[in-house]
C-alpha cells in the first residue's frame, strides 16, 4: 500500500496487523537467530537499585534510544529524553529516528549491540513475534510491578489504561509496551453540524432520518477509505460486537463454525449495504485513499467518515481553520443491542521493546517508567493529539475538539470494548478475504448474503488448514 505521507499512520497499525503474522519466518528471523545463543556485545549495566531507581540505572551509562519516525513525529520522545537526563544529568542519552526499524536495526540485534529502547513501529517494523520467538527482548514484568514515578504508593501497572497489555502479551509475559491508545469510532465536524442544525445519531433509526436531510444540503452523509477496506470494516465489526455481544466476537475469532452467519452479523452487513444502496456514500469513494477521503469530509463533502483517533495528527496541516473534529461511537444498530450506546473499539498500538542484550536495559526500563509518568503522558497528548495508555494523560487537555472527544468517549465508555483479532493480526489469508468481501460490498457488487458467504468460506478454509497455527481467546 502507498505511504503518501511517509507517517507510520498513513499505513498505521490497523493495516500493518493485516500481514503481521505472514510473516514471522521471514527475513527478521533467520537474522535474529543469534539473538537467542549470543553474539557480542557489552555485559548489561546495572547498578543498586532503590526507591527512586527501582532498576539500579547507572548513573553514568549511556542510554540508546530509537524511535519510529512516523506521524507522532519524534518531538514527546524528545521530551521523555529530556526528563531522563534530568534525572541522570552525568549520562549520556542519545536520540535517534528513523523510518528504517528493521533495515537499521536488524543487523545490530545479530551482532549483540540492539539499542537500549526501541519504538518498534511502521511498515518495517520487526514484527514483533519474530523478537519474542528468537528470545530478543527482556520481560517487562518488573517494570509493571514498579513503583510509578509519580506515586511510590501506586505501581506502574495501576496506572494504565484497562486492557491496554494485551496486544503486547506472548505466554503471559509482557514484552511490548504499546504506548498510544487508538480509539475507533465516526468523525463529525460539529461546527457544520451546529450551523446546520444536524445531531449526531446515537440509533440507526435516527441516522437514516437525517442522512436525507444531509443530502438533500448537498453533502454525502458517508465517505470512507474506498482503497483500504479495512477502514469501513473497522464500524462494521462494532456493529456486530454492539449487536450480538462480545460472544458472537468471540466465536468469529475462535473460527467457530458458522460463526458468520448469525444476525448480529446479517443485521450489520445489511446496514453497510443500505449506506450505498440509499446513495448516502460520497460518488468515488470506492478509489479514494484514506488521506483523499478524509481530505474530502474535511472539505466538507461528506457528513462522516470512520477513522482512528490519530485523524486530526495526520491531518493536521490541512485541516481548515474553525473545524472542529469530533468523535463519537456507533450509533446503537437495533433496540435490542446486546452492548449499551457509547461501545468502542479502543486499544493500545505503538510498541516500544527493551531489548535483552541491551548495554543498559536498566535505563531502558527506566526510560519506559518515565514515558508512562503523568508528566510525559500529558505532554505526549499535547503534542499528537493522542491517547496514551496512562489514565488521564488527555483530562487537562482542552486544546482539540478531536482529543477531547476519543478522552470523553473513552471515559464514557469505560468497560464496554469490542475486541476483534481473526480479521486484524491473527490470520492473514482471513484478512484479505474480508477486506476484499468488504471492498464488493462498498460498491454495491455485493449483497449481506454474498458478503457473508464469501467471509466464512474464507474462515472456514482456514479452520481446515492444519499448516495454519490456530490461536484462541475466552475473553
């Protein structure tokens, strides 16, 4: 896929996770086989540990950190270094970025000399299952069980988000801290909605009432990312998690047979259909990128769009002045929705990995135990006009519409969560055929039933592979 803004979301975590697992036996893997066995390298520098140094941090040990040069730039990790230093002024603390993870840093994990902190992210990303495999990273057990750097009371752990370690979890050990918290959901401008007089619907009744009304104003009420289906596929699978429960989410992950064909699902894919077949999607989106279609609901053409949390950091340099981006949920799809108004999908992305032959893994956990203080957190949230996964890091923040509504939608949503991983990191050959089903259905080549057929053939097909390592979760 193109990477028209040379950020990490312009491609983002969404549709990297689509291929991830396709590849763990790839290229990364037979150059980190050293990883696991040796290689050179410096012993590990590591000092007395105390309350205010949980890590034994050597005060004078330098510290390398790396860092994805992607849409949340490099300035917060700038920041975070900053704070390090301050802490141990005598240490030298360098900051490096680049676009290149795994081309640059690949050839270092084989000869022993990774750096201390990673942001293992982008499109050349070293997958993360690749470093877990080949033993390359050092647990983060004991940076979780730490004192926060706030609170000696409270421990790191406490202090994060719900669910936010999941992704990162290998055989129940942590070994990724996703920093960012992404939070899913559609976009109004609320400025266009108040001069017009429109609210947002919180039912499907309700926006199939006032989508005429929009159209009728001249605007689309819908546009999405036409060329990357996943983006459409993203509200279309809350419906199903908002309609049916997490269970039918569950079952579908899982590769339950026939776990496609229940209602939550027909119910669902009948409503994305409706969108184009009423006339209610923006003409031409079907060949838009995601970066044209936002630009389109950005100038005006359209009503909605669906889109992650990190729309206004990506957008930011064209977004006309006065607009103010808002976030909301899924509008409930039935009257007997099995999960309340206001249910996301919301998770943590961004992985920052300390490597286990890492010179200075002590000041790589403490440099994470920084990055997760309440201080670097709101300061990460200034800066990309993003979550991240420290409670709070965003209630101070009154600067964008756009943060302050995924902050009030996250809030309000609190344990009501979609999850869903067959169709986003766990079964590639799955995540194509859904995509592509989704594709056929956003240009009106594709009936609910047709979709449907086409999505759990494709699951089934991979039910029956036994080449495919099948992966479950109860929750």
């Amino acid at each position: 896929m193109p990477n028209p803004s040379g950020s990490e979301f312009s491609r983002r975590q969404l549709l990297q996770r689509a291929a991830a697992l396709a590849v763990l036996a790839g290229p990364a893997a037979g150059v980190l086989s050293a990883c696991a066995g040796g290689g050179g390298g410096s012993a590990a520098q590591t000092g007395a540990k105390s309350a205010t140094n949980p890590f034994g941090v050597v005060a004078d040990a330098p510290l390398d950190v790396v860092i994805f040069d992607g849409g949340f730039g490099k300035d917060y990790a700038q920041y975070d270094l900053n704070l390090y230093t301050k802490a141990f002024p005598s240490a030298k603390a360098a900051l490096s970025a680049t676009q290149k993870i795994s081309d640059q840093l690949q050839p270092r994990f084989a000869n022993g000399t990774p750096p201390d902190v990673i942001d293992d992210s982008g499109d050349n990303q070293i997958k993360p299952g690749t470093l877990v495999d080949s033993n390359a990273l050092t647990d983060l057990g004991p940076l979780l069980e730490a004192a926060s750097y706030d609170d000696p009371n409270v421990k790191v752990k406490d202090t994060l988000l719900p669910g936010v370690l999941t992704v990162g979890t290998y055989n129940d050990k942590v070994y990724l801290l996703n920093y960012s918290y992404t939070v899913y959901g559609i976009w109004y401008n609320k400025k266009l909605f108040d001069s017009k007089g429109w609210t947002p619907p919180k039912t499907w009744a309700e926006f199939k009432t006032l989508a005429p009304q929009i159209k009728a104003a001249g605007i689309a009420p819908w546009v999405h990312a036409g060329k990357y289906p996943y983006y459409q596929g993203v509200p279309l699978m809350d419906w199903v998690g908002k309609a049916g429960g997490n269970q039918v989410l569950i079952d579908i992950d899982n590769l339950k047979p026939n776990a496609w064909r229940v209602d939550a699902v027909k119910s669902s894919v009948q409503a994305v259909y409706d969108l184009v077949h009423n006339g209610w999607v923006l003409p031409g989106a079907e060949g838009m990128t995601h970066i044209e279609s936002q630009q389109a609901f950005l100038d005006g053409k359209a009503a909605f769009i669906p889109v992650g949390s990190w729309f206004e950091n990506e957008m930011r340099k064209t977004i006309p002045q006065g607009t103010e981006l808002t976030l909301v949920p899924m509008p409930d799809l039935t009257s007997s929705d099995k999960l309340p108004y206001g249910t996301l999908r919301a998770e943590a992305g961004e992985p920052f990995v300390v490597p286990a032959k890492a010179k200075n893994p002590a000041g790589g956990l403490e440099f994470l135990r920084i990055m997760l203080s309440k201080d670097a957190a709101k300061n990460f949230a200034q800066a990309t006009s993003s979550l991240s996964i420290v409670k709070g890091s965003a209630d101070s923040v009154t600067s964008s519409t756009a943060l302050t509504s995924a902050n009030k939608a996250v809030q309000a949503a609190g344990t009501n969560l979609v999850t869903y991983r067959s169709v986003t990191d766990w079964y590639p050959t799955l995540i194509n055929e859904w995509q592509a089903a989704t594709g056929e259905l956003m240009a009106g080549r594709f009936t609910a039933d047709q979709w449907i057929d086409k999505v759990q053939a494709a699951a089934d097909k991979v039910a029956a592979d036994s080449s495919i390592t099948k992966f479950h979760r109860d929750k």
